[in-house]
C-alpha cells in the first residue's frame, strides 16, 4: 500500500510551493492543492463517480489537470487523458473503449466534445462559469483513501501510436513511485528545484518528466498552456529553472530561437531528453551553451524512465541512453529469449516495479508483450557496451533485410544526422526484387541549407557504411509525421 502522497506532502509542506501558473504568475501551494483535490473528489462523488469509474479529461496544461489526478486518486477511479490533437472520430473510439462515467474538458476542446457522439456520462466544462471550478468549490472535500493499492489502476495512458490504433497502458500507483526514484536518483530532484510542465498531458512524458516526482519531492512545478518557445527560452535566460526535460523536437525549435547563442544554460543543473535520441549536431549547440543535455529511454509501458546517461557520457558516447535506472531490470535478448554477449544486438526486455501490468481490457495484447517468464519486450533492438552503457539500435519491426543481412536503420539515421546539411532523417525497408528490401531514406535538412542531392548523400553513406546499408532511395521532406512523444511515424512515411 502506497500512502495518500498529495495529503502526505501536504502535510509535510503545506506552505510550499507547488505550481505556479504562467502566464500571471499566480501560485498554488501544497495545502492549497490538497484542499482543491478533496473537493474534486467530492464533486465527482456527488456526480455519482465510484472506485473503478473512468474520468476522461481532455483540456490542455493546468492545474486541475492534476487536482482531477489526485481526486481519482483519493476515490480510486481511474483518469483517461485524451489526446487533444485527434480528431473527434478517434477520440470517441477512446470514450467507446474507456466508457467513462465523466468527461471533463477545457475552452480550448469544447467544439471537438460538441462533435462527439452523445456519450452516456456527465460532462463538466473546466472553463464555463458555472462548470468544474464553481462546481468543485461548492462541494464538500472528502479525504478519500488514506492508502493505495500499489498494483492498482491509477490512471490509463494510450499509446502513441506509431503503427496504428492506441492501446490503453495500465499506470499504477506503483509505477508512478518507481519512476520517482528512478528521476530524483537520475536528474538529482529536490524540494528546493523548479522544473517546467508544458509536454502534453495525454502523454506519459507530460505527467512524469518531470511533474509528478517534482510534486512528491515537494518541489515546484512551472505550468505553461503548452510550450511556447520565446516563454521557455526566457526562462531559461534567467535561469527560473532548475531541472528540465524535453523531446528532441522542442529542443530543436530552441536551438533555433535568435537568442539560442546568448544563452548561459551552464546555469541550469539537469538535463534530460526522450522520446528518441538527439542527433549528435544538436548534442554539440547545447554542449557549446554550457548545457550537457542527456539522453534517456523509456516506454509509456516503462512508467516511463528506464535509463539516462551519465553527464561525463553526453559529449564521448552520442547515441548512447546510459545505463539502467535502479528500479529498472533489463535484459539483451536474442530471438530464442537468450541473453546475448556485450557487444551484440538483441531486443530489449524489462522487469521491475516500473513496468505495466498490461494494457486495459486487452488480454490478448497483454499476452503478446510479455514473456512467459514476466519480462516486458520493448520491440528494440539495443547493445550494451564494454562499460556497461546501452545504445538503442532501432525497433525490431523497422530491422529489414538486405541481401541477406540485417539492416538497422538507426544507425543509417544517425550517420546521415551527421552530415552537416541534415537535421534529422528515417530509414525504412522498401521491397527490391533483387535485394529482397533495400533502405529508403526520408531527409529533414538544416533549415537554409541547399539539398545536397541523392548522389552526394549516397556517397557519404558509402564512406561509412557496408554496401548493403546504403539506402538505395532518398527522399526530402519538409517535416515528420510525429508523435506526441516526438517520435517520427514511419508507417506513414510514403502514405498518400
């Protein structure tokens, strides 16, 4: 059992500082939290809401996001952020799925819920004056459980679907706990840091790197609608920030920011990226500001921190996402389950109080992930080195083969990352009937740089790489279908 962490902390530090809301500055303390959760979770009693109900929440970044996470907490309901970027038609397949008993949303999404099919659940504006604020203050706070079944569902996160439909990941209580241990130890968290909110909440990222520990460290959370370059960059400036995690993507956009090179970023103590590794190029801009910006791994089904490198790594091992936090058990896997030797390629597989029980109402997905034995398969392909670093070599279905050996993109991707006119590049199998599947490139350029053509490219490739590795196609594109996450969409490379 997990103690009431929102209660405990309040009790601990009432007075502290938990969120502070731009734009306007205005602050929210633990005790004021705590109070705000209990007359959530009182509301939605009165609205009927039980133990195991489903409150779907669809609304950008802010701080009833969290209130609503903390009352489903105290009632042991279960939260379903939805994905604001999704048409209509996509999340009601969602609401179809979770069936939940409330649906809260804020200004921004009102014309999406209009265009929802009728739902049979109660629906709650976060922004109408007579909606979810006037509602929760007028009820009367309940405390809730005192404790938390660790096993149990806390809230459900989807997928981010970089093959097709979400699934809903279990996230217990347990999970969040062990992602807490894992990103204090890693990134060095304490009650005295500042670190920003803005990744999206419908995404495991949003909620974990680095909200969530911040708040049972006692910390303080600065909450942005979304991310705002010039709004983070400015921060950054006056170094307002202690700790701070990203994608590759938003740390891209800054870079580009015409204040990027005056900036002092020595002055910020921690940084973190995931979603997928930075390219080497962008490793070095930030190196160049003081900041030694550190790639991690993790899955949503991960909870989601399983490594970070090391400070000392970032500028001598690109590429590499460190070594396994210490709540995180891994192991290198061949395809008759084996561990593999250092040095050789396998998939990945995870074990510990970090990793989902399975996904919701979905035994037949549960099955498919996890070994007899109980081991999470992550679908990538990684190495550990001689120093007991990891390196991510791809995902296991993006692996082709060519004239009968095995290709890993990711490595193709990170040499063409190199060359000084590409920012950042996907590499995907494509049928040949002499090769059997030959690589086809798809090329983002550095912003202002001239296509430097397929033959140019090609050769360059060459230099490096097997034959058998060099992509037989190149393709320029002017953006990357994304996840939430940040991660490129491959099965929608080539679509339409």
């Amino acid at each position: 059992m997990i103690p009431d962490l929102l209660a405990k902390r309040a009790a601990l530090n009432s007075q502290a500082t938990a969120f502070r809301c731009s734009p306007g500055d205005v602050t929210i303390s633990y005790g004021e939290l705590e109070h705000r959760a209990q007359k959530a979770a009182g509301l939605m009693q009165s609205l009927g809401v039980a133990g195991g109900d489903r409150i779907g929440v669809l609304c950008r970044n802010r701080v009833e996001f969290f209130e609503l996470l903390f009352a489903c907490a105290k009632l042991g309901a279960i939260l379903v952020p939805l994905n604001w970027r999704m048409p209509a038609v996509e999340i009601q397949a969602l609401l179809d799925a979770a069936a939940p008993a409330l649906l809260v949303y804020g200004a921004e999404d009102r014309a999406t819920v209009r265009n929802l099919i009728a739902t049979a659940c109660v629906h709650l504006d976060l922004d109408d004056k007579d909606g979810y604020a006037t509602q929760r203050d007028i009820a009367a706070g309940i405390k809730g459980r005192r404790l938390w079944p660790a096993t149990d569902c806390w809230y459900l996160l989807y997928t981010s679907g970089t093959t097709g439909m979400p699934k809903a990941v279990i996230q217990t209580y347990e999970m969040a706990v062990a992602n807490y241990v894992s990103i204090r130890h890693a990134m060095s968290i304490s009650s005295r840091d500042v670190t920003l909110n803005f990744l999206p909440l419908f995404h495991s990222a949003g909620i974990n790197l680095v909200t969530l520990p911040t708040l049972i460290e006692g910390g303080e959370v600065r909450i942005l609608p979304a991310f705002d370059t010039d709004a983070v960059v400015a921060l950054l400036a006056d170094a307002q920030v202690d700790a701070f995690f990203a994608v590759p993507t938003i740390y891209q956009q800054m870079s580009l920011h015409p204040d990027f090179n005056k900036l002092d970023l020595g002055r910020i103590r921690s940084w973190g990226c995931g979603g997928s590794a930075m390219s080497p190029g962008l490793v070095e801009r930030y190196l160049a500001r003081g900041a030694r910006v550190r790639n991690g791994m993790g899955m949503t089904e991960t909870g989601p921190t399983a490594f970070l490198m090391e400070e000392a790594s970032v500028a001598d091992k690109p590429g590499s996402v460190g070594k396994p936090q210490l709540l995180s058990s891994v192991r290198i896997v061949n395809r008759d389950g084996a561990d593999v030797e250092a040095g050789e390629h396998g998939e990945l597989w995870f074990a510990g109080p970090g990793v989902t029980p399975g996904y919701w109402q979905n035994e037949p997905a549960t099955r498919e992930v996890f070994s007899a034995d109980g081991w999470l398969k992550s679908g990538d392909l990684a190495y550990e080195d001689e120093d007991g670093d990891y390196f991510i070599v791809g995902r296991l279905k993006d692996m082709f083969i060519s004239g009968g050996e095995n290709v890993y993109p990711a490595e193709i991707e990170q040499l063409l990352a190199r060359h000084p006119a590409v920012h950042e590049a996907a590499v995907v199998g494509r049928p040949d009937q002499q090769w059997g599947e030959v690589g086809c490139a798809y090329v983002q350029l550095v912003p202002g740089e001239e296509q430097p053509g397929d033959e140019l490219l090609r050769a360059y490739c060459r230099e490096h790489l097997a034959a058998y590795k060099v992509p037989k196609f190149f393709v320029t594109v002017d953006e990357f279908p994304r996840t939430a996450a940040g991660k490129i969409q491959k099965h929608r490379l080539g679509a339409g």
